[in-house]
C-alpha cells in the first residue's frame, strides 16, 4: 500500500502531526502542501486498511477521515478507533451531506464534519481549533481482571500483591492494558512500545512477554496465559 509523507525539513519543528486518509491523491497532494506550510508533519494513507493500520503504530494529534474509502471505510475506522480508546480529534471529510449522515459521524466519535467540495483554507482552520482544545487526559489507574497498574507511581498488583517488572516489561503491560482484547501483531508491539531503540527485536518482545508471564500467571500452561499467543497473528492481553 502506498503511503504518503511529507514534511517541509527546513522547517526547525512541527506544530502538529497530522493523520491524513484520502483517497483522492489529488485532493491529498494539496491539503498536505497546504498543512505542511502550516509546519505540520503529514501522514497520508490512501485507502482505509492502511490508514487503520497507521493508527495502530502512532499517535497523531489530528486525524482528518474521508468518509468513502476503498477498503474500510472511513466511518468504521472511527468506529473501531474510538472503541479502542482513540481519543485523538478526527475530522471527517465526505460528501455525504444529509443531516442523518452528519448525525452519523459525530455520534461515532466525529469531532468535526466538513462537506466536498470545500476550501483547503476553512480545513486548515479547522484544524487550528481543533489543535487549541485541551489535550485529552489518560487515566492512570488501569484494571484487568486482577491486574491492576498505576502508571503514575510505577506500580503494578496482582490480586492487591505488587509485583515489581522492568521497565520495559512494564511499558508492555501498561500497552496491554490500555487495549485489552485487541490483538497486536510482534512488528506493532515493537513500533508501539521499543520504538526506535537498538535493542528492538522478535526475541527481546518474546522474552519480555515471558517475564511478565512469569510474574502474572496462575498457571504455567501457556494457553491459559493472561496474554495470548495467537498463532501467526500476535499477542493479546485476555480481558
């Protein structure tokens, strides 16, 4: 899948990092020259599996969603993201312009509805406002089955008994728990949590899931783990 970048590198930073699904390559190719002249970083994926994708490796402050998308369609992107927890601002650009249809976006997780054909000028404002809200905050008091994990105090129990993990164990677990359920593949979990450290690997995921194993299992049959191994796929966190 083909994957959109742009970034104006004489620029010293970025106001914003932008998420930016659209099928039109046209109409992308002008709203990234527009946002990147903003000094924002762009994103753009050009049909809706891959930009569900990209929202599973990074975090964007602003996510503008073209409703009509080959593939998954925008709508469900945002269905699923917000179901996930994604609390990130998303504009949704489309031409459905019925007012059921905008009651639809915003009572999936819209924060905003622009009509086409509209002006790349009134997007970037947009933008601007949405940027201007308070960030969201993140709780960190989090709680599965048994586990519980403040990421505050760096504290994690297991049925109200703390268990002491590394810390990169620990930014596992915290990931884990903030998406139980949801089945990650090996190369998100590394993008996600290791990031761009050198020591990033299958086998240093494998045995930090092992570690954790150890500490949080009531059992040592691995198929009872509290995280699952799906063959070919990934992990998951059990709810």
């Amino acid at each position: 899948m083909k994957v959109g970048y742009l970034w104006k590198h004489q620029r010293l930073s970025a106001v914003a990092k932008i998420l930016l699904v659209e099928d039109d390559e046209d109409l992308a190719s002008m709203i990234m020259e527009w946002l990147s002249n903003e000094r924002h970083l762009i994103e753009v994926a050009y049909d809706g599996n891959h930009g569900m994708d990209l929202l599973k490796l990074a975090q964007y402050d602003v996510i503008v969603l073209d409703w009509d998308l080959p593939g998954m369609q925008g709508i469900d992107i945002l269905r699923q993201f917000r179901a996930g927890g994604g609390n990130t601002p998303v504009i949704m650009l489309t031409g459905k312009g019925s007012i059921a249809e905008k009651e639809a976006g915003l009572d999936s997780g819209a924060d905003d509805y622009v009509a086409k054909p509209f002006s790349i000028k009134e997007l970037a404002a947009r933008i601007r406002a949405l940027l201007r809200r308070p960030a969201p905050t993140t709780s960190n008091l989090l709680q599965v089955r048994d586990i519980g994990l403040d990421a505050g105090k760096y504290r994690v129990t297991k049925s109200g008994v703390e268990v002491h993990l590394l810390p990169r164990d620990f930014a596992l677990l915290e990931f884990f728990m903030r998406h139980p359920d949801e089945v990650f593949s090996a190369d998100t979990l590394l993008a996600r949590v290791w990031q761009s450290d050198s020591e990033a690997s299958l086998e240093a995921l494998r045995t930090a899931i092992k570690r954790i194993r150890k500490k949080l299992d009531t059992s040592d049959n691995e198929t009872e783990s509290v995280i699952e191994n799906i063959p070919r796929v990934g992990y998951r966190l059990r709810r």
